[in-house]
C-alpha cells in the first residue's frame, strides 16, 4: 500500500507542478518593478492595450509572474460592450494574447 501511496502523491506532485510556476504580484511588489524600470509603467500598458480595441475602457488588471516573466493581465470592455481579455509582457508591452471574453 505504501508504493501505490507515493504513486499517487508524486503524480499529484508531478500535476501540480505547472501551477505554482505563475504567481499574483500585489501593489507593492508591483510597484517597485515599476519604479525600479524593470516593467513598463501602468499607463502605458493600459495604453497599449485600449490602442488594440479603441474606444474600450480598462476594467480590470493585474499583474502576476509567470517562469520568470512578468504577464500584465487586463480586461477591456469595448463601445460595444464587448469584454475583451489581453496579456502584455509589462517589461515591453508587446501583447501576447489578446481574445475576446464570453
């Protein structure tokens, strides 16, 4: 029984590996990347992000380290209030993903 316990445990271990490679970054840590030039300060990565659906508003963001790079996650709703879901690297603000929400 105890080798089909470890079995299991090194296969949960092994499963939930790649979720602990992302991590949500708070104000604080946010803001010292920011000011320390390490990424693009926020206005310009919500800049970049409305200029790929004009007129859109911000609705939300955040910011989280995934592998080593930092992701800027924001949710945009667009003048037809369509929401839209977009990832920037925030040390340049070349958008990665950019797909609309349903």
């Amino acid at each position: 029984m105890n080798k089909l316990t470890a079995l299991f445990a090194t296969a949960a271990l092994a499963a939930t590996a790649g979720i602990a490679q992302a991590r949500d970054l708070g104000p604080d840590e946010a803001l010292k990347l920011r000011d320390a030039g390490t990424i693009q300060s926020f206005e310009k990565l919500n800049a970049a992000a409305v200029a790929k659906h004009p007129g859109a508003t911000v609705e939300e963001t955040e910011l989280e380290e995934e592998y080593g790079r930092y992701i800027y996650q924001v949710e945009l709703r667009d003048a037809q209030g369509v929401k839209w879901d977009l990832e920037l690297d925030a040390t340049n603000g070349q958008i990665l993903k950019d797909h609309q929400d349903d």
